[in-house]
C-alpha cells in the first residue's frame, strides 16, 4: 500500500474522522489518483472493516463510526472523482417501505455501500412504493435496496417490487431486501434477487448483483 493512503485506512479502522479527512487532504496534494485512493484507501479500510464485523471483533458500533469517518474523506473526494470521472461500482436506490420507521440498520447498508463505491440515494424510512419506482426511473438505478424491521411492513416489500413490475422498471433493476424478520426464503417468495442478513455480506451482495 501506497504510505500516503495508510493513515487512510488506519484512520477509517479506527474511526478517527479528522484523521480521516486531513490523509485524504494530504493524498490529493501529493498527487494521488483520486480513484486510487478511493480503491486501495477507502474501499479496502471498509472491506476490512466488513470482515472484523463477520469475525466478531467489531461490533455495530464500531462499524457505524469506521463509516462515519469513511464518509467525512468521501466528501472531501467526490468533487475530485467527478472531475476525474471516477465511475462508481453502481447506483443503489435505497430506504425503508412504507410504514416501517426503522432506519439504523438501513443507514448502515447504504455507508457500507457507500464505502465500496457505490452511489446511494437514499429516500429515508417509511418510504411508499411509488416514490422508489420514481427514485429509479429518475435516476436509472442498478440496484434497489429495501428494509423493514416489522413483521407488519414486510408485505410492502412485495408492494414494492410489483409496483416496479407495474412501471416497467423491473428488469432493469435487481432488488435486495433485509431487515430482522426477513429471511432467505421470504426474500425469494417475494421475487426479491438476493437477501442479505447484515451491513457487510450487503456489500458482496450488491456487487454480485450488479456483476450478475
């Protein structure tokens, strides 16, 4: 790994935001590609991250704050990915259905996506079928990820996905879902792509989604 892009990936690690922001900073002055500090920088530190998650030496906390700081050097980056026409690894239209108001585990899912260099937009909780079939068509979405940590909310998954059929949008998008109650087989009655039981198996999820 490069020397500049090390207190990148420690600095993320460790949650350390500020640390984070000023190594990103630092990069860019010293003439590092963009795409490579977002690649062998950001994305590894959160891939990392991912794996000490699923080994159990971090925990949801430590998950959050890692992408907290991830997401404060992503701002400081983008405008320079732009310029360089950094491509991102795919665009994610992203919330909670309708009457589920729950939004931690979702808000995870989108920074661990994030992280990996996907585009998310994000509509939030409590989110009606229409507005993800507008979010797609808007944006030309990939990828569509629903949550609901209701047992109650969990049929306005299904709403959603037929509300995609219903517009014409389905086959352009893959759809995963997650959330406590959901489980593989529901994921699969519902006509969902893929289920993910957590933040980090989300993200190979998605990219084998989008590769697929």
């Amino acid at each position: 790994m490069d020397e500049s892009l090390k207190p990148i990936f420690d600095g993320i690690l460790e949650g350390q935001t500020s640390e984070v922001v000023s190594a990103v900073q630092n990069a860019l002055q010293q003439g590092v590609d963009p795409a490579v500090i977002l690649n062998d920088g950001m994305v590894a530190a959160m891939a990392e991250v991912g794996r000490l998650f699923e080994e159990g030496e971090y925990f949801v906390p430590e998950m959050l704050i890692a992408a907290r700081a991830m997401q404060a050097g992503l701002s400081v980056l983008k405008p320079r990915l732009a310029q360089e026409n950094v491509q991102a690894a795919g665009k994610v239209v992203a919330g909670t259905v309708k009457g589920d108001l729950h939004d931690i585990g979702k808000n995870l899912v989108c920074m661990m996506l994030e992280g990996a260099a996907f585009e998310i937009i994000d509509l939030g909780s409590d989110v009606p079928p229409e507005k993800f079939v507008e979010a797609v068509r808007e944006s030309g979405a990939n990828l569509v990820a629903l949550s609901a940590l209701l047992t109650t909310t969990m049929p306005n998954m299904q709403t959603t996905i037929e509300a995609l059929k219903a517009a014409g949008l389905r086959d352009q998008v893959k759809v995963m879902v997650g959330g406590a109650p959901i489980t593989e087989t529901f994921a699969r009655q519902i006509g969902a792509d893929g289920y993910s039981p957590d933040a980090s198996r989300a993200v190979a999820l998605a990219k084998s989604l989008v590769a697929a």
